[in-house]
C-alpha cells in the first residue's frame, strides 16, 4: 500500500477461499512482518481459519517497508492508511478489527483516532498509555535495563537494514549481555557510538519534555477514541501500568464497550509457567480465542458471549484461577511496620501488624553502590515474576517487614502502595519496596514491585508514597506477607548516587554511600496498603 504522503508499506494477507466477503484483522509491527507476534498469538494463517482476511504489515522503516523508522511518530496516519487500505482488499467486507501487543498494542491507539467508519474494534496487549510514565520510566526513575534493552534491539535491526554489518554486529553483541557495569551505566559507549540508529539518546534528553511525550502517547493523541476494546495484560508485564491506565481511561471515558483480561504472565511468552512457579493449565494463554469470539461479534455480529461476562477478569494466583469483576476492584486496608532497629540484619526483627504500634523506632539500611541491591523477579527483574528473593532478603542493605503466618485466607486484587515515613543523610534517594508471599519453607515469591526516585528537596517530615504495581493473589494459611524495603534495584534502574544529581547524569566515582531510616511507631505511621477484597466481590471463571 502507499501512504498519504507517498511511502511504499509492505503487508502480508493470509485469506482462505470464501464465496463471501470477510472482515480484516490488521497487525501493524516493527520486528518483521513475517514474526507476526507469534512469540504470543497463533500464527495469522489461525486467525484467517476462524473467517477472516489478515493483514501483517511493515510500519515505515521497518521489514521490506519504506520511509524512515521514527518511534511512534507516523503511527496515527500510517495506520489510519492501512485501516483504509485493508478494508478495499478483495475480499474483505469493509469492517476492520486490529490486534497486537506492545509497540503493536501502542500503536492502534493513535490510529483509531484518525481511521474512518471501517474500524469497528480494537485488541490492544500490554501497551504504553503515557510513554514516559509507563514506559521509559517509572515513578521518575529511568527504567534502565529494559529501555537499553529495548534500544538496542531497534538500533540493531535498524543498522542491518542500514547495511552497517560492523554497527548490527557490536549491537548484536551487546544485546545478549548488556554492558550495564561501566563508570556511566545509563549511557555506554556502545549505545552512544551508534546513537543514530536508535531513540535511545532522544528518550534521555527529553525525559523532562513534556512535548515530546504527548506528541507519541496515546494518553494525549487517543484520549477521545470511542470504539469496542479488548484490553490484555500481565501481572509481571514492564508495561502493565500503561494496559491499566488504558483500560481504565476508557471504562471512565468512553460509550463502547471496554473489557480488561490480565493473566499471570511477563511481556512474553503468555503461559503457565515464570521465573520456577506452575500456575497451573488455566493459566495457559486462551487470548487467541478470546479475541476471535471478540472480533466475531464487533465484526461479524455473531452472539459469541464477548459481553456476557462482567469486563474484568483477573488471573487469581495462588488458587490459580480466574476471577471476574464488574469493575476494576478497589477497596484496602493497611499493615503497619514496626521493628527493633536490627531490621537490616535479623529478619525476626521486623513485623507487619494490623495496629499501628506505639513505640516510635527507625529501622537503618546503608546503601553501598558499590554493590546495589539486584533486581530479582516483579516486572523488571532477571528473571521477571514470582522469583524466590529470600537471598536478597537476607542482605545487610534491604529491611524486611514480615506479618505472622496467617491463620486464614487472606484476598488481595488491586493496586498496593507502601507509605514510609524517611530520614536520609543524602539530598536524594531511590527506594524500592517489594511485596512477597513468604511460604513456609521460607521462600518470598515477588507478588509486585515499585520504585520511587527521590529527588532533592522532596519533604521527609510526612510519609512518602512507594506505588506497587497492581496484583490479584490470595495468601493461604501457614503463609506470610512481606515487605522487603531497598534503595537499589540495580540494573532495572540506575544507581542513585546520592548527590543530588540525576542518575541517568551520573557517574558512580560520584556516587556516595547513603543511610535511609524508616520510621515507624508513635506520632508516624508507616505503613502497607493493599488491596483486600471480600469474598464476596470475587466470582469464579469457568473457562
């Protein structure tokens, strides 16, 4: 197909001989038309099986495609041009649907808003919804790994189709292990030496421009789309927050119809299994079909149930099944910390209890950044998900709070949040707070995670809100709930070093060691929200 302003896009349609005319799926993507997302979904030659026309196509720049690659930036019109062209393909019918996930998923926001009549519905998985917010960064930190990551593959592919075999090679190289150890983490050599094939180095320079985020992100560009979306995400996904902020603006926002499906899983792959915990055969990706009985009834108008049940449904771990809600869930209680200042060294020592206590005491962690605390397991950690973190639970530098064993069940769907009351001997800090179910052998399984920088001039004299990622769990009796505190989770975020510098700026010959307190009891109160939810809000799936 041609663009609007002349640029040859480069698709494969998958069709089976039909006397009738079909509706179109359309995927958009810049990984290679031919991989059409089959790290997630079946292979398009399934969906065109189920009664339809599908499309893969090359975004600008990318695959066979032509014009040059810009991060999101030709994605509204590009898209809205394909939505047109696909719906005048020969045997289609004129009513388009659109599916993918990640850049995918991102980038049908944009071109819904400017696509015709023939878009009836969209599909989008795991998406960025305010890229800065929910993509590059998170609570003001730079999401180190996963944006060099990230870069680095685009920069990659870009220098292949570039023809730079000696610029594809040294990225190659560097995506499979990712130089995250030198004097100056967030900007090595590698990725400035070849900074002209990836957005790497524009992500950094614009992390304050508010401009330039709202000129890509679908939270300014698509805040007024009003069409059927089916929303996909990921309990351990980078990109969760976005595919809730998503999901929940238009549930809010929009007339059509919004459903939301999150499932046990990381950005890819979608099944049973992460980072050594079975969740069990419901937990293995059925979103192929539940997309095809979505698409059947927007674009076929077949009574396939898409509607029928309510529009959330949680993947509830633990019990390992599916739960379903009116609504997004909300509703919390809070656990409070307390401790005897041996916190950072004896993990009897500090508590989480339902009644604030009375004695005042602050617990110390010292931060060293020549030896950060790791990230291990949540949504940026090696290996993401419920990984086992007791190891790094026992370190000097991370305080755990840890309730008793429960004598009952105890149900949790939502959003978590730890609110800490801080005394620091640095202008700024980082501060990670890790929510684990600690079973009775001992092990804490991540359930989520948040991060939060720190920066100069932030007042310590009220508590400070850490927001955790969202989680749908129960805690059986005989286990334990714990919050782990750090001030590092290195690589997933650069190193704080403590002078009141950016950390993405620093270099860590500047870096200094830092002493946090956290203070609980008496005229503070220092504490966990989560998200508690009565038996009765909680409905079984039969799927």
């Amino acid at each position: 197909m041609w663009t609007r302003d002349g640029v040859r896009l480069d698709a494969d349609v998958y069709r089976h001989f039909s006397s009738q005319r079909l509706p179109v799926l359309l995927m958009r993507q810049p990984y290679g038309r031919r991989i059409a997302s089959t790290v997630c979904y079946a292979h398009p030659w399934w969906y065109a099986a189920q009664g339809y026309v599908v499309v893969i196509q090359d975004v600008r720049g990318r695959g066979t495609s032509e014009g040059e690659f810009d991060l999101f930036v030709h994605e509204a019109e590009d898209g809205a041009d394909a939505v047109a062209w696909v719906a005048e393909l020969r045997g289609a019918n004129g009513a388009v649907g659109v599916y993918g996930f990640s850049y995918q998923g991102t980038a049908q926001l944009p071109a819904a808003t400017r696509s015709g009549s023939a878009l009836k519905t969209l599909a989008p998985a795991m998406i960025g919804w305010d890229l800065r917010n929910d993509w590059a960064c998170e609570n003001d930190a730079f999401c180190l790994q996963s944006n060099l990551s990230w870069a680095t593959q685009i920069g990659a592919e870009t220098a292949r189709l570039a023809g730079d075999a000696e610029a594809f090679a040294e990225l190659y190289a560097a995506s499979r292990s990712l130089p995250v150890n030198g004097a100056r983490p967030v900007r090595p050599s590698f990725i400035e030496q070849y900074a002209r094939y990836t957005h790497y180095g524009a992500w950094l320079a614009c992390r304050d421009d508010e401009a330039y985020w709202r000129s890509m992100s679908p939270a300014a560009l698509a805040a007024d789309v009003d069409l059927p979306m089916l929303f996909v995400g990921g309990w351990y996904d980078t990109h969760f927050s976005g595919t809730l902020a998503g999901y929940r603006h238009y549930a809010t926002a929009a007339t059509a119809p919004t459903r939301l499906v999150v499932g046990p899983w990381a950005h890819l792959p979608w099944g049973r299994f992460l980072a050594g915990t079975n969740f069990g055969p419901d937990a293995v990706s059925d979103i192929d079909r539940l997309q095809v009985g979505w698409f059947d009834y927007w674009l076929k108008g077949r009574d396939s149930g898409a509607l029928a049940a309510p529009p959330v449904q949680l993947f509830e771990m633990g019990r390992n099944t599916w739960r379903e809600f009116d609504c997004w869930p909300v509703g919390h209680a809070s656990l409070y910390l307390t401790g005897d200042s041996q916190t950072s060294v004896d993990e009897r020592s500090g508590h989480l209890v339902e009644t604030p206590p009375d004695a005042s005491q602050t617990d110390w962690l010292v931060h060293d950044p020549w030896r950060p605390a790791p990230s291990v397991g949540g949504a940026f950690g090696t290996p993401p998900g419920p990984a086992d973190r007791s190891m790094i639970d026992a370190r000097g530098d991370v305080l755990t709070f840890t309730t008793p064993p429960l004598t009952r069940e105890l149900r949790l769907a939502g959003e978590v949040a730890a609110h800490l009351w801080l005394a620091c001997d640095a202008p700024s800090f980082n501060l990670c707070c890790t929510l684990s179910r600690v079973s009775p052998s001992g092990r804490a399984l991540v359930l989520t995670q948040g991060y939060r920088r720190v920066v100069p001039g932030t007042r310590l004299d009220r508590a400070i809100e850490i927001p955790m990622r969202a989680t749908c769990a129960s805690i059986e009796p005989g286990e334990a709930l714990r919050l782990s505190i750090a001030a590092a989770c290195f690589p997933a975020y650069p190193v704080n070093p403590g002078n009141g510098l950016d950390p993405v700026d620093a270099s860590l010959d500047e870096a200094r060691i830092i002493t946090i307190g956290v203070r609980h009891g008496g005229n503070v109160v220092s504490s966990v929200r989560l998200p508690i939810v009565a038996e009765a809000q909680l409905r079984g799936v039969g799927r």
